[in-house]
C-alpha cells in the first residue's frame, strides 16, 4: 500500500513540475524531486560546510527572495548553489518553496501575452528578482516592481527548460 502512495506522488511530483523524466531522484528527506529550485525566505543565512551548526560558514547570503537551486537533503539542511555555482548547506527554515527568478540578460521584456508580438509591458534589468507565477514550456509569467508579464525563458536563472508550472 505504501509503494501506491509513493507512486501517487511521483505521478503527482512530475504533472507539477513537467518533469517526466524515470531518472528523476526524490530527496530522501521531503521526497520531492531533485534537484530542485527554491528561494531565501530570509534577508540573510548562512551557507555552511557541512549539514550542521558544527560547520564552518563559508558564505552568507544577504538577498531575500534569491533563488537557489536544492542539490541534497540531509535532515534538516538542503545543500543549495546560487546561479554563480557557489554553495553550501543551509538549514531548511531559510528556505520558501516561492519561486523566483534572477535576471541574467542586460535586459527581460516582459510581454502581456507569452508572445513576442504582444504588447511590450515591462523590462527588468539584470539583477533584478522576479517572483515566477507560473511558467509553459518555453515562457514563465513573472511579477517585479509592480509590474507583470510574460518573458521568453532563457535570460533569467530559477526555472528549468521545459519546465512547466501552474
């Protein structure tokens, strides 16, 4: 009966994130896929050598809402990495399942509609984080600063590609 439920929510995990991939590793702590992106729930936290406050910190990151991608699971730590590849073991109370975008390109034109010959809404400059309303195969809805719109993926990090979510 256990492997039913288990199956249910892999079946359920893969409509969520449009992933289908058989490969796909479930953390053995949550059972969610990974890896997998999250975002900094706080306005700092400290990445850590290892998944305990014994650990020496390594860094400290000072953005909320950053998005972080999950890569392991040990208790209650998550070893994440920035979209610079920087990264280290933070507890998981730090941590939001809101998703969220960092803007790469020097510019993101957001669109009213996911197509490039829509109206032209807005535009994010670099650096800026957008949280992910939900995203299609290749365009994600995002929201900053007031402002809404569709972009084509591929000039911000926090989504996969293909990545679908609702």
């Amino acid at each position: 009966m256990a492997d039913i439920f288990r199956l249910a929510r892999i079946v359920g995990l893969v409509l969520l994130t449009g992933t289908a991939s058989a490969a796909q590793e479930l953390g053995p702590v949550t059972n969610f896929p990974l890896p997998r992106f999250v975002s900094l729930k706080a306005s700092e936290g400290n990445l850590r050598r290892g998944p305990s406050l014994s650990h020496r910190i390594d860094w400290v990151l000072t953005r909320r809402n950053m998005p972080l991608r999950i890569t392991a699971e040990y208790g209650h730590w998550r070893r994440v990495v920035d979209r610079d590849g920087v990264g280290g073991w933070v507890h998981y109370s730090l941590l939001s399942g809101t998703r969220t975008a960092l803007v790469e390109d020097e510019i993101v034109s957001l669109y009213s509609r996911p197509e490039v010959t829509s109206v032209e809404v807005a535009r994010l400059e670099r650096g800026v984080v957008a949280r992910i309303e939900e995203c299609e195969p290749d365009w994600c809805r995002l929201s900053a600063g007031g402002h809404r719109g569709w972009a084509p993926k591929g000039g911000y990090w926090g989504v996969e590609d293909g990545e679908v979510l609702q």
